[in-house]
C-alpha cells in the first residue's frame, strides 16, 4: 500500500504506536509550514502555543550565553519535535530553534495537542518515555562536557550527533551531513580549531572516515565505549 503525505506522522515517537484512522484525524489538527535555510523558527522567552513535528529538513536548539556566544543544545532532523515542554506548563520557551536547511515543519496548536492527551493517555506516556531519554542524555552531556578534556567532549558530541542523526548499517554509523564545525565547536563548547585538530586525530588513528561533510564512525561500539 503506497505512503500518503501525511505517513510521516507514524515515524514520530510519540505517535508510532497509533492507528492509521488516527494518525488521519491527528493529521487534521494541524498544518504544514515551510522554513528557508536559518529561519528564526523560535525564539527563547517567547510564550509556547504549539508542537513542532520535523517533516523533513534540520534545526538546532540552541541559547546564547552570558557573554553573548551561541550554545547549541542539540540537532533535531526527521521525525524529531519541539515545543512540547512550554506547551505542557503554558511557561515560555527555554531556547531558541533555527533551521539549518530549508525544512517542512508540521505545525499542532496548544489546545489541540492538550486535548489529543486526554483523548489518547498512550500518547502521553509515549511523551513521558521521550522526555525522560532527553533529560537523561542532557545530564550525560552536561557530566561529559564539565569533566572531560578536549578531545572527550568532541567525541561527547559525534556520539551524539550519530544517536540523533545517524544510519547504522553492519557496525558502522553514518552522519550524512554534519553540522559546521563553529555549530559542532558551540556544541562542544569550544573552538572550531580544535574541533578540525580533534576529527583529523580520530581520522587518523581509524576511528572515524571523513568525506566531505559526511562523517564515518568505523566501528561505533568500540568509540562509544572509549568515550562514553
């Protein structure tokens, strides 16, 4: 049976475990928008009226610093979303999201998406289950950037970027297009010198493949359990 337009919603945690009738009627909630390459999707402090599903494209979360520096949070690609924790508590967003190529957002209003939940509690406890995975890789990334020393915290991030974008095929993880290396050295909360001095070291001791702006980790296991 050929995909509709609106499949892309099976693909998305909170909803994969609904009906095709109601993927259908959730489809009807809410609409499409698309954003050019570094949209100002959202911005930090504004009051939170909606959920983000990512159809296609990217976008970073991101916040800037005290002194003015951009610290990107996390990368969000297919099937990802946002907005859902300014929705919850009605309180304004924690960050700002900007899309890092032209990207299809599908769009679910507050009330809306408050009356899904009482509608259908799986979804809820699939939003649960979500929020408890973020929490708990934000305090693993919080811990891995505070005690460990340059080369660990890019590691910290490619391991990251492999989990949230990466395609795994016989031990190999793939990241198709990774980010700039000022987006990587924000995330890392370094420099983008040492994020270049720290990919040609793993290249050159065989852990990861560089190729244009793919990136290969040869053998996915063995770098996380030297830098987890």
């Amino acid at each position: 049976m050929p995909e509709t337009a609106d499949d892309f919603l099976k693909y998305v945690p909170i909803f994969s475990e609904l009906s095709d009738s109601t993927l259908e009627q959730i489809s009807k909630l809410g609409v499409k928008k698309k954003f050019p390459k570094d949209s100002i999707i959202l911005f930090e402090h504004e009051t939170g009226s909606a959920l983000f599903v990512i159809v296609s494209g990217k976008v970073k979360v991101s916040r800037v610093s005290e002194d003015g520096k951009e610290v990107i949070l996390t990368i969000l690609g297919d099937s990802d979303f946002f907005g859902e924790m300014a929705i919850l508590d009605g309180l304004t967003r924690s960050a700002n999201v900007t899309s890092m190529e032209d990207s299809e957002l599908f769009i679910i209003q507050r009330k809306d998406f408050l009356e899904l939940l009482q509608i259908h509690p799986e979804v809820s406890i699939a939003l649960l289950q979500e929020l408890t995975q973020r929490l708990r890789a934000a305090d693993m990334k919080i811990k891995s950037l505070s005690l460990k020393d340059a080369e660990g915290k890019v590691a910290t991030v490619i391991l990251q970027l492999a989990d949230d974008l990466g395609k795994i095929k016989q031990g190999t993880v793939e990241i198709e297009k990774l980010p700039f290396q000022q987006d990587l050295a924000n995330m890392a909360g370094t420099s983008r010198e040492t994020i270049s001095r720290t990919l040609h070291s793993f290249a050159k001791k065989g852990l990861v493949e560089l190729d244009g702006s793919k990136l290969r980790i040869l053998n996915y296991e063995k770098f996380k359990e030297q830098y987890s």
